[in-house]
C-alpha cells in the first residue's frame, strides 16, 4: 500500500504544483475560466497559493504521511468547492475539478489505509 500511497501523492503533487503555477502566471486560458466563475485576480492568487500549500503537504508527506492526509482532504474539500462555484455560476466546465476530486479522494483514501497499518 505504501507504493501505492507514494504514487498517489506525488501524482497529485504534481497536478498540483502546475494548476497552481498557472494561477500565478495566469496564461488567458485561466483567465477565461476564472471570468467564467467570477474569480478576481486576488481570489485566483489566493487558491494559486493553496494549491502550492497543498504540493508541499503532500511532499512533506512522503516523509510524515499525515501531511499528505491533511493536504489530500484539503484537496478534496477545495475540488468540491470549486465544482460548486462553477455550477453555481452556470459554468458547466468542471471535467478538470471532476478530475482533480478523484485523483484527492483516491489519495486520501490511500492514504488513510497506508496510515492504519
């Protein structure tokens, strides 16, 4: 299982480590979605910087798995909220939350297996 958690979190680190990367760098494909959820500048700033907290729980992980469980649920609570705000603002583009929320689950889910044996 340990194999299988390491994987996981480094998976999802990664994702993590690029969609945040791009909330900085804000390329217009960003910017497009963010309009589309009525996200200002500040608020694609601040869940940028979340998304990197989360790459270096997750890191931090490989070495005190609980890091990795902490930044794994915060995923899973930051993808539910993103696929709510995109339904609520009428944006039905949530293939990439829908993704991400299923690589976090997966990984927390591990993750709590790994850390009970």
């Amino acid at each position: 299982m340990r194999i299988t958690a390491l994987i996981l979190s480094v998976l999802l680190a990664a994702a993590m480590l690029q969609s945040g990367a791009m909330k900085f760098v804000r390329p217009a494909w960003i910017l497009k979605f963010s309009q589309a959820v009525h996200i200002t500048t500040a608020q694609l700033t601040a869940l940028g910087s979340l998304q990197i907290a989360a790459t270096i729980g997750l890191v931090w992980g490989i070495w005190f798995p609980p890091f990795a469980l902490a930044a794994a649920i915060g995923l899973v609570l930051y993808f539910v909220g993103a696929i709510v705000a995109h339904i609520r603002a009428g944006d039905r583009n949530i293939l990439g939350a829908t993704v991400f929320l299923a690589l976090s689950i997966a990984t927390s889910v591990v993750l709590v297996l790994d850390i009970a044996r």
